[in-house]
C-alpha cells in the first residue's frame, strides 16, 4: 500500500498501483477492456448507486486510468482525480461541476493560447463566459469577480513566457470570494510546485507534456483537493444539492471530500465523455517514473541556456523567471524553489524575420506545437499557438510576434547551445 508521506520520486513509482492482483503483473497492465463483469445483480445496482467503489464501462472507470490519477493525486497532495482524454478536456471537466449559464471563470492573462481560444470563445456556447486579468493587478482580479463567478483560473508557469503566477495571493482572493481556485500545473509539474499547498482547490494537467515527457500521449488529468466547501453557498448546485443528472444524489452529502472527483466521473465522464484511454494511462505511467530525474535535468538546462542567451548580444530579452534580472526571480524561489520550469521566451533582434529564420535553422531543436518533451522544442507563438489571439492578447499573454518560445529538453546543455549559436548566427546575419 503506498503511503502518502513517502518521497516524491517514491511515489512517482508507486503510487496508485500494486502488483496486479490477477496474475501478480508487477508494471500496472493496461486494461484494455470496455467493460467488467458485475458479480451480481445486487453489486452491479451498488456499483450505479455509488455504494461500492468499482468498475463499469470505461467511459466512466478503467483500472490503468484509475491508477494514473491516483499516482498524480498523491503527488499533488488531492484526494482524488479523473483522467481525461487531453489537457483541454481536462480544463473543461475542472469546470463543468461548478458552472452553469450565465456563469464565468476569472482567468489569467497569461495562459496557453488555446485556453484564451476556449475560455473566450468555445465555452460560450454552453452559456459560460470567462474575464481575463492580469493577476499581477490583485485588485483588477478582486474587482473582476461577481456573483455569477464560479471559480479562479491560472497557470503556475505561464505559457509561453515562463511567467510564475503568485499561487498564494490567487488562493486568498479565491478565498474571500467563497470560489474555488483551479491552477493549470503543467509546465511545472508536482515536481516543481503543489498548487494545493499553496491554496489551490483543483489542479489540472496536460499529461501530454512533461508527466508523459516523450511526445507520445495525448491525455489530461484534473485532482482535487478535497477541501473546498461546496456547500457553504448555493453557488455549486450540481455539488451541494440533489444532482437531477444523478437521480437526485446530493454529491457532498453523500461523498464529503470525494464530492467533486465522484461528480465528474458519474455525471461528468457519462455525459462528456472526455474520458482517457488505457495505453495513454500507461505510457503516462511511464513517463511519471523518471518525472523527477527528468525535471531535475530540464530546469539546470533552462537555467544554462537562459543565463547564455541573456548574455549574447543577439538576443534582447529573455523571460526566464530563474534568472536574477527577473521581474519575478523573487517569487519563482517562493512559488517553484526547485527551479523555474524550462519554458521561456527569448525576443530576438531582428523581429519577427529573425524569428522565423531561427526557428528554420535550427538543427537539434525540433520545430513543433508541443513543450515538455524530453527533446528541446522551439516555436514561434504569435504565428502559431497564439495564432487565434488579437495583437493585443498576443502581447498581454508574452506572444508578442518578436518572441520565440522555447523548450528546453535533457540533452547535453552545451550541444542545445552550441545549435542556438549557430541558428542565431543564421537569424541575424
Ligand atoms: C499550459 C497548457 N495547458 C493546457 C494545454 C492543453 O493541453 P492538451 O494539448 O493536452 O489538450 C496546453 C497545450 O499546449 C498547455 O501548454
């Protein structure tokens, strides 16, 4: 049985999975079957009813997701979690249970481009609608929330800029506010920060980046923290009250602090379907074992990397939260003491023609929409993820079109150099 006060790299191997009891499988198997055998008819009427904790049809449970969210539950201090189909799902699921028409979410400037894309557009067609801010204003994110507001929304290490979010201030906001705080810990991963720690109620993941590491899995992950009280208000109906989608189940009542998780695998995952697949589950598995040894390596690479680029005269800014020249340095030892992740920006003179000549001369680093791979990843935002977004949006999310982002894998630090050298020599010729 994994104990909870056991190490972070003990856990990244143990938690949530035991050897197979069918056929003692010491690597957690991947289950893939749709459905499972109900004992009888009484234990399958126990198992619909929420009375027994157990397996159905794995839209909604399936052994090798159940034990990933587990894993990443214990290592982010939840109580339980749901895995999703991508991290986009995910960030819909955080939110479904707490939203309903005429609802909104206050959200960060600073976010994934393709969650400014969904929380500004796409979400609205369900009758929900999201305020940005610049959390760096508390008074703007106070002043932005209202009676229909139904949670707080940030990311730990803002993509792209490698911008740190100041967790604890958000949480007490969300606090005095009486709504939950939902954190997007991605780019640091529990390695680097436990959102909950510092307040946080929910915490959702794209799995498809460094849980996973290697650009394999499409999956996302949403944990809580079990300690939100749905019930302190009539805000949360779907949690606090009897659930018409669940024949009248009172989800708090009756799950206390797995109120939340139990919603959104019986209500949620029924009825969305967002759900996670097993060989997903299992490579993402994987990729949690070594998750610690790998972040060690990416944030002393990011470290190197950004501390060389700042110097070249090159280069005009880059946005590294790890380096002292930061407007953040401060908070980033507050907030992600390990390190500062291993996404950041780098504005290049030149502009914007020097940014596409980098992008295109590089050798080791790889062209691509993806961050957290075991390979250094390098794109140009504002033509790309950032696409969607209006100019001004571009800017205030760190996207402006001068700025290339980069991801900084566990290669040889001097070989990830040495190709940025020779690119940039290319770019601003
Ligand atoms: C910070 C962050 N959150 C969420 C997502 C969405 O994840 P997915 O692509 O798995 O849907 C991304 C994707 O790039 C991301 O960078």
């Amino acid at each position: 049985m994994t104990q909870t006060n056991q190490g972070f790299d003990t856990l990244a191997v143990h938690a949530g999975t035991e050897p197979d009891p069918a056929t003692g499988a010491r690597q957690v198997p991947i289950y893939q079957s749709t459905s499972y055998v109900f004992r009888d008819a009484d234990h399958a009427a126990r198992l619909f009813n929420l009375e027994e904790v157990g397996y159905i049809y794995s839209r909604l449970t399936n052994p090798t997701v159940g034990a990933l969210a587990a894993r990443v539950a214990a290592l982010e201090g939840a109580v339980g979690g749901i895995g999703c189909s991508s991290g986009h799902a995910a960030q819909i699921m955080a939110l479904f249970p707490l939203m309903g028409p005429g609802c909104n979410v206050v959200a960060s400037s600073r976010l994934y481009g393709g969650t400014i894309t969904q929380f500004s557009q796409t979400i609205r067609r369900f009758g929900w609608s999201a305020k940005f801010v610049d959390t760096d204003d508390l008074d703007a994110v106070r002043a932005a929330i209202d009676d229909d507001t139904r949670a707080l929304f940030c990311e730990t290490i803002a993509n792209p800029g490698g911008y740190v979010t100041d967790l604890d201030a958000m949480a007490r906001i969300a606090e005095d506010a009486g709504i939950p705080l939902i954190v997007d810990n991605t780019t640091a991963t529990p390695y680097l920060c436990r959102p909950i720690d510092h307040g946080a109620t929910l915490v959702v993941h794209s799995a498809t980046k460094y849980l996973t590491g290697n650009g394999t899995v499409t999956g996302g992950i949403v944990v809580d923290s079990g300690k939100f009280d749905w019930s302190a208000s009539d805000r949360f109906p779907s949690l606090s009250q009897p659930e018409p989608a669940y024949h009248g189940l009172n989800f708090h009542g009756a799950l206390g602090p797995m109120a939340f998780t139990f919603h959104s695998i019986a209500v949620g995952l029924r009825d969305l379907g967002m759900t996670m697949n097993p060989q997903g589950a299992h490579y993402t598995l994987m990729g949690i074992e070594t998750l610690g040894l790998r972040m060690e390596r990416h944030v002393a690479n990011a470290k190197a990397v950004a501390e060389w680029l700042e110097k070249d005269p090159r280069v005009e800014a880059v946005t590294f939260a790890g380096l002292p020249s930061s407007p953040w340095a401060e908070r980033a030892q507050r907030i992600v003491p390990k390190g500062a992740g291993a996404l950041f920006t780098v504005a290049v003179k030149g502009g914007y023609d020097a940014c596409v000549k980098l992008v295109d001369s590089l050798e080791l680093l790889s062209h691509v929409a993806n961050l957290g791979d075991t390979r250094s990843l390098i794109i140009h935002p504002a033509s790309t993820t950032h696409r969607q977004l209006d100019e001004a949006q571009q800017i205030a999310a760190g996207a402006a079109p001068n700025v290339v982002r980069i991801s900084i894998g566990i290669e040889n630090v001097e070989d990830i150099i040495a190709d940025l050298d020779q690119a940039l020599t290319k770019a601003t010729a």
